[in-house]
C-alpha cells in the first residue's frame, strides 16, 4: 500500500512540474520576455548595447536606433528600413540586381505524345479470299515504296475470272457484255491494269495476286506469314508515312487564350532536350475535357530524318509575345499572401520595402505593373532574410521603452551625432567641492 502511495505522488510531482513550467511560459510570453531571448540568442557576438538594454543588430546588419524616426519609416505596414553593411551582404549572399524593361514572351511548356499522321496511314487489305504464296515484306520498320509488292496471294476464284475474260475475249470480242464483267470484276479484285494488259497479250491466266504498298512509308505491323488463308476483313499490313508526325499535346483551359491555329510552336525530345524543331499547330479540339480542364493540341511536325518516332514523349514550347513590360527575378519577390513585396536598394546601404503589383509569370521572372521603376536596383537573393529583419527592426521600434525598462535598461539614446558631451551630475560636483574644504 504504501508503494502505490509513493507512485501517485511521484506521479503527482511530476505533473506539477510540468503545471510549472507551461505557466512559466505563458508567462514570459504574455510579457514578450520570450521575444527579448529570441534576440539575446541570435545577437552572436555583438553582447549587450551601451545603454543597458539588448542590442537587436544582427551581424553585419546595423538597425541604428529603433525610435530615430526618418531612416527607419518605410511605406509599407509592419516593415521598416533596414541598414546592412558590406561585410553583412557578403555574408548573408546577397545580390543586388535592377528592374529591366524587356518583351513579354508567354511560354506554355506542355508534354506531347508522338504520333503517326493519320491523313498517311495506309491499311493494307485484300478484296478477294485466297492462299498466301510468299511474302516480300516480312518486319515491322521496314521502309517500302508505293508499288512495291508486299505478298502474293494464290485464288481459284482469280483464276476462273481470268479465264472468262480470255474466252469472251476471243469468241465475242473485248467490248462483249461478258468480257466487260469480267474485266470488272478483275479490277474490283484491284488487279492492275498492267496485268490486265499483259493477261490479254500473253492470253495466260496468272494464278496468284500481288498485293503493293499504296503510299511511301515504314511498316507499323505485319499480320500474314506465308501460307495462311486470308480474307477481305483481315488487315494484313499497317503503313505510315513518318516525314511529318503530329505530337498530341495537352493545355490547360486558363492557357487557351494564348494558342491559335498555325502557331510557331517548338518541340524537343526527352532525350534530346536541348535540340528544338520547329513546328505548327494543325488543330485544337473544339471542347474542354471536364476532369483534367485540359484541351488537345495538335502539332505537325516535319521529320525528315526520322528521328521523332511514334510513342515517344516530347517537349513541347508554345511562346506567345504581349509587347513589353517591366520584369524582375522571380527571386527578388517575396509572396507572403497579404501583399508581395520586394526591397530597393539605396544609397549607403540601406534597402526599402516596397509593395509590389504583379502581372503574370514569363518564365522565371514575374512582370511589375507598379511599385518599381526602370532600372532601379533591387534585392534578388537573401530576400527572407532581409524581410525577417524589417520585421524584426518594425516591431522593435512599436514596442517603445516599455522593454527596456523591463530589461533594466534606460529608455534609448539618440544617435551618437545628436548628443552632446557627457554632463556631470550635480552630486558629483558637491563631492569634489567638499573633498576640496576638507583638504
């Protein structure tokens, strides 16, 4: 029993600890003790100021006094002037950088997919039932030109039609009505006329059908090896002509209004990113795709040597030029959600916080509507830092002399170059005057 009595306490004890110290720091926050530490802890070297209470400075960043007024103002809310030496800026890895006037590019920068032009695509089917009897295209890739001959098929039915046309031929004439059929029938079986004319110049019926390319291209897919039966509804070959292939690209719906028909457009492939070729837009779908929001893009793109093949992904930069405007990094602006800002650079190192209007986003660089000026300086890195010691030297200077006297420390001086030479205290003086008499 008493064990479990010595536990609770324990237990007890503990948790009054940690009653404790929650307390204590709620305490110091309500009295912004936790503030005055935050500055003791990142002051570095710098120690304590000459008046009794904390130095703020940073290294390498000089805040002068918070409550001189004039150098320490500034226009935008909750921010202050900040002074940072040059040994500071080196430190921290700033870069000054200057507001520029140059043109407004767009760049719409979305994937594609390779394609075959489908106005090129050839189907390769037979009109009439027969017998595969040899092959002359036999992989796919391989590349062939219109008329070359792609297989032989064996028919009974190609054979007693050649027959027929050969007997009405010569018992009543080529102009028969028979003749005529038959020679119809012929060339819905799409023998040519070559044939034909060698049929009736040899009067020998050929027993097979060659079968040709009807355009220039590369062989996507083969379907008939030697010996099989075929028929009307079986696709035996697919062509394509890859001179020119479409890259099928995807835009978002707020992007639209920058696309148009005929558009210069850019390409490049993954694995040669840095190689762009030209091309145009040849469609874009008229609708929107309701989940995604994205529409389809069309792109032609020449390919001489072949080198963008179907399936493969590609880059695709879509530019669209909106005159000029002012640009500055998109390092030099920092978002924080109520107002985006950025910090002018000005004479002996002092940086001003500015509030800014931005346009839209040209790559890596945003477009000032107002704030900035042509061609003057501004901040371009370490630009949350800076903005933390605006901050920081902002709410110092609103605090007043209510910390300092918490610290211990006299109300803060004016400047060095306002004060005047040290006085001496009235009692000071009535000591040295008694030790006078004295003596």
């Amino acid at each position: 029993m008493g064990t479990r009595k010595l536990k609770w306490l324990k237990w007890l004890a503990g948790l009054a600890v940690v009653a404790a110290l929650g307390g204590g720091l709620w305490y110091g926050y309500d009295q912004d003790w936790l503030t005055f530490a935050y500055h003791r802890l990142t002051q570095g070297h710098a120690g304590t100021s000459e008046h009794g209470g904390m130095n703020m400075n940073m290294p390498g960043m000089n805040m002068g006094s918070p409550y001189a007024g004039g150098e320490s103002m500034s226009s935008v809310p909750g921010h202050a002037l900040v002074t940072i030496s040059p040994e500071g800026q080196q430190r921290i890895g700033m870069r000054i950088g200057k507001v520029v006037r140059d043109k407004l590019r767009m760049t719409i920068r979305p994937v594609g997919i390779i394609e075959p032009d489908q106005t090129c695509l050839a189907r390769v089917h037979t009109r009439i039932s027969g017998w595969v009897t040899q092959v002359h295209v036999n992989f796919v890739g391989e590349t062939v030109h219109k008329g070359d001959p792609l297989l032989e098929i064996y028919s009974p039915d190609l054979l007693t039609t050649q027959d027929e046309y050969l007997a009405a031929v010569e018992n009543e004439g080529p102009r028969s009505r028979v003749a005529q059929l038959a020679r119809r029938r012929l060339k819905l079986w799409d023998v040519p006329d070559d044939e034909i004319a060698e049929l009736e110049k040899t009067r020998k019926a050929r027993d097979t059908l060659t079968l040709r390319a009807a355009i220039t291209g590369q062989v996507l897919s083969r379907d008939v090896l030697e010996g099989s039966y075929v028929e009307p509804k079986t696709e035996l070959y697919r062509l394509a002509d890859l001179s020119v292939v479409w890259v099928q690209a995807k835009v978002y719906e707020y992007e639209l209004p920058y696309v148009h028909l005929n558009q210069s457009v850019q390409v490049a492939l993954l694995s040669d990113p840095e190689t762009w070729i030209d091309g145009r837009i040849s469609f874009i779908e008229p609708w929107v795709q309701e989940v995604s929001r994205t529409t389809k893009v069309r792109v032609a793109v020449p390919n001489p040597r072949l080198r963008l093949k179907p399936g493969m992904y590609a880059n695709v930069r879509i530019e669209h030029e909106m005159g000029e405007g002012l640009l500055v990094p998109e390092d030099a602006v920092l978002r924080t959600g109520e107002r985006d800002l950025a910090f002018r650079a000005l004479p002996g190192g002092r940086f001003e916080p500015v509030a800014v209007t931005l346009g839209p986003r040209f790559g890596d660089r945003f477009q000032v509507v107002s704030g900035l000026a042509e061609g003057e300086e501004i901040v371009t890195s370490a630009v949350f830092l800076i903005d933390s010691e605006s901050r920081l030297k902002s709410a110092v200077g609103g605090m007043g002399g209510h910390h300092h006297g918490s610290m211990g420390g006299s109300s803060p001086a004016a400047p060095p170059s306002l004060q005047g030479p040290p006085a001496h205290s009235g009692h000071e003086h009535g000591m040295k005057q008694e030790s006078s008499s004295h003596e």
